[in-house]
C-alpha cells in the first residue's frame, strides 16, 4: 500500500511551486464544492478539473492509479449496498431482493466524488514534502494538537511497520511458519501484544526526548513562506473552478438526471 504520499514532491511542476498555504485554502475550497455537488454529469466535470490538477502536477500517474485503487476497492461495496437498501421509485428484483436503480446512481455519484476529493489531496500532499504541508498548516491557524498529530502519525506509521517487519524476519528466522491453526492465532496474538507494548514504550521514550530538548506544546521550524503574484493567480482560478462547479449544480441544468439512474 502506498503511504508515503509525498513521495514526489521533488518533481517540479506549478502545483510544487505553489505556495502551500494558498494551495491549501484554495485546492480546499475545490474540495468543499465536491461535497455539495449531487448530480453525476457536474461530478463527472469536477473528475475531469481534479485529473487536469494532477496532470499539471506531473505526479507519475502509475503512482495515482496505485493509490486510486485502494479508494475504488474501499468504496465498491456501495454498488451492493445502496441498490438493495435505497428506498428508490424505480424499483426491480434482483435474487429475489428490491433492487432500485437509484442506489447504483447514488453509488456512482460517491465513488466519483471520493475520487475526486483523493485526487484533489494528492495534488496537495503530493506536490509538497509532507512536514512543509503540516507547518503550512499551523501558519493557517490550524490547531497545534491536530496538525502535531498528523505530523506524528505520518512520521511513525513508518517505523511502526519497520518494527512489524523487523519482528516478522525474527520469527520466521526461528522457524515460525503461519499456518490455519488455532497455534497461529496464539502466536500472532502475542505478535500484536508485543508490537503494541514495544510502540508504547517508544513513544515514551520519544516524549521524553522532545521534553529534554525544550518542547512545550509547539513546533518550531526556520521555514518561511513567500506569496507571490502567481500564488495569488492560481488561487484566484482554483476558486473560480470551485465556484464553476456550484453554479453548474445549483443552476436546475443537471436537475433531470437525480431522478433517473445515469
């Protein structure tokens, strides 16, 4: 599975020029139309800007389709539920069960929607080193406790699955064979156990070095921002689009198709 979001924030591009903070805030307020869009051919239109986003971000789209399959696969359950469970007008039967076509327009609308809504954080994310997006952040006023602990939480998931891979090498280099038994299940309880308790003691040990060095609540860093004239060019057209979006959905143009399937 692909974690380390950022990494292509080396490649250059005019989405890694852009200054976080105004990418942020504007790529932000995208995302916020996204939500309130409710018809598929303004979803659909909403997809296409967040595709030109990440091609202009020239993020290898090998890596996209990596990450986007991951959306896709956590969000296909949908077209199951929803059909079988949406209280729709046009109803079939489908093993004996109501099946409303509504259900699967609504399943398409949110997988679009939360594709877009990925694609859109990538081209965030993914266009800046990860602690520059975080700080960037704080200089946005966010609150100090959610971005230290985006900023931890990303830091140590990767140690995390270091230590789980350092424990499993141990294990099979003493023989341990994961097999359907009820042996299996006993041993990778204490698996779990034991990565658990040696994560908690790191994160001790981590505090206490943070305290040792003066930490009081709050991040420092030498790492200044600096808007210029493009910055605020191309937050001025991110927003233009977000606005776009609304006043397609909200114009009654795309109003027809929520009471059909497509």
């Amino acid at each position: 599975m692909i974690l380390d979001i950022d990494r292509h924030a080396h490649v250059s591009s005019s989405l890694q020029r852009w200054d976080p903070r105004f990418k942020i805030v504007s790529v932000g307020v995208f995302i916020a139309a996204i939500a309130f869009i409710q018809t598929l051919p303004v979803a659909v239109m909403a997809l296409t800007l967040a595709s030109v986003m990440i091609f202009l971000s020239r993020i290898p789209v090998a890596f996209v389709a990596k990450l986007l399959q991951w959306v896709v696969m956590f969000l296909l359950p949908f077209f199951i539920i929803l059909p079988l469970s949406y209280p729709g007008h046009d109803h079939g039967q489908f093993l004996g069960m109501d099946f409303a076509w509504e259900g699967i327009r609504l399943a398409l609308l949110i997988v679009i929607k939360g594709v877009t809504i990925v694609m859109c954080a990538l081209a965030i994310f993914g266009t800046s080193r990860f602690d520059v997006a975080m700080f960037a952040l704080q200089r946005l006023k966010c609150p100090h406790v959610l971005v230290q602990l985006l900023l931890f939480t990303y830091r140590y998931i990767f140690v995390f699955l270091a230590e789980m891979e350092r424990m499993d090498t141990a294990m099979k280099a003493r023989g341990f064979i994961k097999r359907p038994n009820a042996y299996t299940i006993r041993v990778m309880g204490g698996f779990v156990g034991t990565l658990l308790i040696r994560s908690f003691e790191r994160t001790e040990r981590v505090f206490k070095a943070m305290l040792s060095k003066g930490y009081q609540g709050e991040l420092h860093s030498l790492l200044e921002f600096h808007a210029a004239g493009k910055d605020y060019i191309k937050s001025i057209v991110m927003v233009s689009l977000a606005v776009l979006v609304l006043c397609s959905e909200f114009s009654g143009r795309f109003q027809a198709a929520v009471h059909s399937w497509y």
